[in-house]
C-alpha cells in the first residue's frame, strides 16, 4: 500500500509479501525450525567470568545409540535420581535428538510438560519433526549462557552429556535459576572425565555450581564412568551478582 507520502506502507503490502515467502519456503522444504525462546533474554554473557578451564565442542545430538543407552537403564537411573513425577515441567537443556524427550512425555503424562531446549538449529530443526505428535513437549531455541525459559515454569531440569559444551556455564546458570520453582531440581549428567573426553570432573561441576551459588542435594554414580549430581537452585534474589563470580582452577582440565 503507498500511503500519501509516497511510501510504501507496512499495513497491506509487506505482511502479504512475508506470508507468500513464508508459504513458498515451506511448500519448498517445510519451516527450517519453529522453535522459539519461551522467555526474555535475561544477563547477558559479556557480563560472567568464562570458564577457567576447556570448553568440549558441540559434535553431535546425542551421546550414544539409544539401544546401548535404554540396555545400560540410564533413562530409569536419572528419572528416579531426578524423582521425576506425573505432572511436573521437566526442561531437558542441550535435549538434542531427544533421548530423553521420548522417554520424559508420557513419565510427566498429560498433566505435565517437557521443555525441550537447545541452541543448535539443525539439532531443533529434527528433534521438532521427531515430537511433532507428542502434545506435552515444546521446542524452545536458547542461548549458550540463557535458556530462555519462563519464570518459575519448571519443577525439574536435566543437563545430560552436555555441561562440558556449554561455552558460559556461569550465565546459564545464572540465567536457569529463575525459570526453577521453588524446590525445583536441577540434575547434571556427565562423563566423569576431562571437558576435552566430553566429561566433567565431580569437583570441578561442584566448584562452578557452588561459584553460581546452587547447592549440591544428592550424588549418584551411573554406568559406564558417569555419574548424575542434583543441585537445588538459588532463588533469584539470593543468585551472586555476575561480576563477584569467580571461575574454578582445575588442574585435571589442563593435562
Ligand atoms: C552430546 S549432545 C547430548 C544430547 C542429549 N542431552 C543426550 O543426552 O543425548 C549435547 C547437546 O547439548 C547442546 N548444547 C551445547 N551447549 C548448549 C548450551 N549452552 N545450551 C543448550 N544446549 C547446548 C548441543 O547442541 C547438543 O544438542
């Protein structure tokens, strides 16, 4: 539409215009992903220490075949680590092709919710087609230091074979804690092993987790040399200020 200025008006051309792109792009190839924050951005990373120690690179959605991971009974092991009931929002951070996606809607049931969170748009892009007929589960796009999740939404969070890749572990926790009701239980699964081998030593996860001011509440050794630590979440106002947060030294990370 050209308005009296001679412009060209946003009410009727522009919105047109998008929808026939929007229509031809999907008729061409489907949506590239949906998946969408569910929240605003909270601190950003600029304002967190990095990690003293290695960061892993993202290589791959998922953490082993998902026959070898369902003989081993790790979805089993963490669900009750993690005491996960029907009826609660769980958020699965770093979800990736959804291993515990699958498993997590119908533990949560109708009544419940699972959040399914990543920062990799081809990772999303999949694991939407793979949850497309499972009502409880919603994509979210995050941020490598923020989650994106609403406040106070999420009873349980579950970071599986993933913290060693997350480039600023302090601003996601930081930015996590809030989206946690109270009570709520964050639960860590990793390698006990170098960020480098795609782990992350015990003492190191407990020294970054008690630097962002979360406190450990249980510790349980999985098969095959992981292990799942289960936090409690400070609440907002308690969080340390961003800059008083001081990374750990790990000596083991350097080797
Ligand atoms: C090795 S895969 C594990 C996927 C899944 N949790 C599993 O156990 O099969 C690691 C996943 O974490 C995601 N990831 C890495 N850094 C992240 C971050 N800061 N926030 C959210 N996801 C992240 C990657 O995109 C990838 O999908």
């Amino acid at each position: 539409m050209v308005n009296a200025a001679g412009t060209v008006s946003a009410v009727g051309g522009l919105p047109a215009m998008i929808r026939f792109l929007a229509l031809f792009a999907f008729v061409l190839g489907g949506p590239a992903f949906a998946a969408e924050p569910m929240a605003p951005p909270g601190a950003p990373a600029d304002a967190f220490p990095r990690p003293d120690r290695p960061v892993a690179e993202i290589v791959a959605p998922r953490w082993s075949s998902e026959a070898e991971r369902d003989r081993a009974g790790e979805f089993e092991a963490v669900a009750k680590g993690m005491g996960i009931a029907p009826g609660e929002t769980v958020a699965d951070i770093g979800a990736g092709s959804g291993y515990y996606v699958v498993r997590l809607s119908p533990r949560v049931g109708p009544g419940g919710r699972v959040l399914a969170e990543d920062v990799t748009p081809d990772y999303l892009a999949a694991l939407e087609k793979r949850v497309a007929g499972l009502a409880n589960v919603t994509a979210v796009r995050g941020e490598p230091h923020d989650p994106r999740l609403p406040a106070a939404s999420v009873d349980a969070a579950i970071l599986v074979h993933m913290y060693h890749e997350i480039t600023q572990p302090f601003g996601l926790l930081y930015n996590l804690a809030p989206a946690m009701r109270p009570g709520g239980r964050v639960g860590i699964v990793d390698a006990d092993d170098v960020p480098s081998r795609h782990g992350t030593p015990p003492a190191l996860l407990r020294c970054e987790l008690t630097a962002a001011g979360y406190r450990e509440t249980g510790f349980h050794p999985l098969k095959g040399g992981a292990y799942l630590a289960v936090f409690a979440a400070p609440a907002p106002d308690a969080r340390p200020a961003p800059a008083t947060i001081r990374p750990c030294r790990d000596a083991t990370t350097r080797r």
